[in-house]
C-alpha cells in the first residue's frame, strides 16, 4: 500500500483496515511514501498519489477553481479565486449531486473495495446521503442511509438514477444527532458493514482536501485566506492537512492558508469557543434549547474540535479566525453571489461569503491577499431546471427508541 496512518496522538504508523480510530480523542492522518503527481485523470483522482486508495475508480467529482474578477470587484478584491463545487455545465463542474460531498464519496467507496467492506452505514443532515447515494448506487455498493424528519426529502437522483442497493431509512423523532446514533448502532451489530466514519475517515478528509490543491495549481501559489462554512470539521482539516502535505513536498511555499470558518449565529459552538481562547467546547457553547437557522447544513452537536488534529488544532496551526452570520447578511451575501455569478448557490456558501464580507470590513485581511472562498455547493436549481429528478423512497421510517432494532429485523427478512 502507498500510504500508512499516523495517530496524531500517539505517533504511531499503522496500516490501513478501513480505520477509524486508534487512540481515544486523536485523529489518524494518511502519509503517503512519496510526491504527488497530478495524473491524467478527473477530479479528485487528477491527486491519486494523495488519495488513501489502493487506485481510482471510474466516478468523478471534483472542484472547479476559477478567479472571481467580477465579484472581487464588487468586494474591492484583487484576488480573489472561488472553488466551485456543485452543478454548473458551463464552468465544466464535477460534483454532480451538487455539493462537494461528492468528492468524499468518491473516495470512500475505493477505500471500501480495497478493504472488502459488505456495506456502508451513513448518517446525514442531506447533502452526504445525497453524495453516497448518487454514486454507491452507480457502484452498486450496498448503503444504509439515516437522516432525521426534516431531511429525507434531500436525497434525491436524476429520474432513472440506479439506487437499487441504497436503503434510506428515516429517524421520524429524530434530528442529525439522532440519526447518527441509530446508524453506530447498527453498525455494532452488522457483521461487515462499516460506518462512513464522518470527521475520522481519512479517505473523505483527503478527497475534499484534494480541493486546496486544485486551487494552489490553478492560482500558482497558496492561497492567503481560505473561507468556509463549518459544521462539523471534515472539510477544513482536510484542507488544512493537504496544504501541509503540499508545502512539505517542496511544491509550493508556505504557510498554510489561514482557515477562516463560519456558522449560524443562532448555533455557532466552534465560533463561540474559539473566540474564548478553549480547546475544548462546553454546553454554554451550544444553544440551550433548538433553534431555527439559516443554514441547517452547518449544524452539528459534536463537531471535531478538541481531537488531536481537530479544527481547534488547525484554527491555531494556521493563526485561523472564525464567525457568526446573521441570517440577513447569509441572505444578501447568496443574492450577491447569484447575481454577479449566475449560478445558484447553497447555504453554506451563502454563510462562507458573509463571513468573508466580515473579514474585509474588520480589516481581519487585505483587500489584495490570495483569498479562497469555498462555495461547497451549488447549481442545485439549475440541476433541477435542466434534470428531472425524484426523491429516493425511503426503504424503513423509524423512531429513536426502536430504530437499530427495527432496522436489524428487516435486513435479517430481507
């Protein structure tokens, strides 16, 4: 195999079985034996040497980096560059079901048929499963997907989209948090089977990794600034091992982009403690009963903050800062967006952007620096414009109380 995994903790060098964990409150990282080389390949796979794969497959989804000129300029930006990921046919855009979940999916579906995986478990808030879905259903690879009350109705295809081996399952009761514990719960039990692993997956951290590097080929540099909606930490640990990945291998100078990360601020626990200088969250981080927000996407009750190599890890790694968006300034920065691009965009981005717009009029960053903003999805009306699409009947709807078993009973009948 090309690569081992590091505990961050520990320091030890392990080979790869498809693992999630080896040290309590520590994340594994990939090392790879040697340089990468972009292949003549699509997406994520044009870094194979990167990938903690054994070789690629043939599904693509990847990022489209491009200079934003037009909205640097309404911004007063002189360098400003986006990395798309979604749905836009003009700008030849790789992640087909809209965000760049897609981009983990890839990946991960190798990982399983490198290590002899029967099936995979996911728990999702919508764009995952709708990522997972998408492509285990073109693979053919079986997947139990869970998601709460609100977010079945994000796993959609293409009408004629093959999910023959996909059962969505719906938590009737039951939110993001719920849903993924009905899915570990599952997961104990099905001889197998494995857990998508979420934030400790290092085949989904270096898939959507793979991003900063699109984006240092494509500028010429590393970026300065790098702006993303967070909800749970996959994403901007990614980006932040592969810039460091990068800069190691000599290819280009560094330091690694500061990660500028955002959230709702209705739910905003990795801004909150942050800002309180703690490398660990606590319950007055979180809200003290359920919010509204405007963007769901970026809600999450345990995010990977306090793990070695977490997103506190990389928020001081990189002297990172954080906000909290106000709905109205999400809602303008979309509009700014759509209008200047032409292109629709999803919430996390609309998030992203306002943060952005926070960080110029605080002076957090120059109006000239190398900025990245991460629009992590989008093209999803214009995809349903051009595409007729249907949502995936779910195959069980359960409760909390009575799920793992529910779902154990009707697997052992089917």
């Amino acid at each position: 195999m090309k690569y081992k995994l590091r505990c961050l903790q520990t320091g030890d060098l392990i080979d790869d079985e498809y693992t999630l964990h080896h040290t309590d409150g520590a994340l594994l990282r990939a090392e790879f034996n040697g340089p990468m080389t972009i292949q003549p390949l699509k997406g994520v796979w044009k870094y194979l040497d990167w990938i903690p794969t054994s070789g690629s497959n043939e599904y693509v989804a990847g990022t489209t980096t491009y200079k934003a000129t037009a909205l640097g300029d309404e911004l007063g930006m002189s360098n400003l560059w986006v990395t798309f990921h979604g749905y836009w046919p003009e700008k030849g855009a790789m992640c087909p079901t809209g965000s760049f979940k897609d981009m983990e999916a890839v990946p991960t579906i190798q990982r399983l048929h490198d290590h002899g995986c029967t099936g995979l478990i996911c728990a999702s808030a919508g764009n995952t499963a709708r990522g997972f879905t998408h492509f285990c259903g073109l693979a053919d690879m079986p997947l139990i997907v869970v998601v709460g009350k609100d977010h079945a109705h994000r796993i959609w295809t293409k009408e004629g989209h093959p999910t023959d081996a996909v059962k969505v399952v719906v938590v009737e009761d039951g939110d993001y948090y719920d849903a993924k514990t009905v899915a570990k719960g599952i997961a104990k039990e099905l001889t197998g089977w494995q857990m998508e692993g979420s934030v400790h997956n290092v085949a989904r951290r270096d898939g959507i990794g793979s991003l900063i590097l699109d984006a240092a080929f494509s500028i010429g540099s590393m970026p300065e600034n790098y702006f993303q909606g967070i909800g749970g930490g996959p994403g901007p640990i990614g980006v932040h091992e592969m810039a460091e990945r990068l800069i190691a291998s000599g290819q280009f100078e560094g330091p690694a982009p500061r990660q500028h990360l955002s959230q709702n601020v209705e739910h905003s626990p990795i801004h909150n403690a942050w800002q309180a200088k703690r490398d660990r969250l606590i319950a007055d981080d979180f809200p003290p009963h359920d919010v509204e927000v405007y963007s769901d996407y970026l809600m999450n009750k345990g995010p990977a903050y306090a793990q070695v190599g977490g997103v506190h890890d990389i928020l001081k790694g990189s002297n990172g800062q954080t906000y909290a968006v106000e709905r109205s300034d999400a809602v303008a920065a979309r509009t700014l967006f759509e209008s200047i691009e032409g292109i629709d965009i999803m919430t996390p981005g609309a998030v992203a952007l306002a943060s952005l717009q926070q960080a110029l009029a605080s002076e957090e960053i120059k109006h000239d620096a190398v900025t990245v903003l991460n629009i992590s999805g989008g093209g999803v009306e214009r995809l349903k414009r051009d595409h007729a699409t249907t949502v995936v009947e779910p195959w069980l709807r359960v409760t909390k109380e009575n799920g793992v078993a529910m779902i154990l009973e009707s697997i052992e009948q089917d």
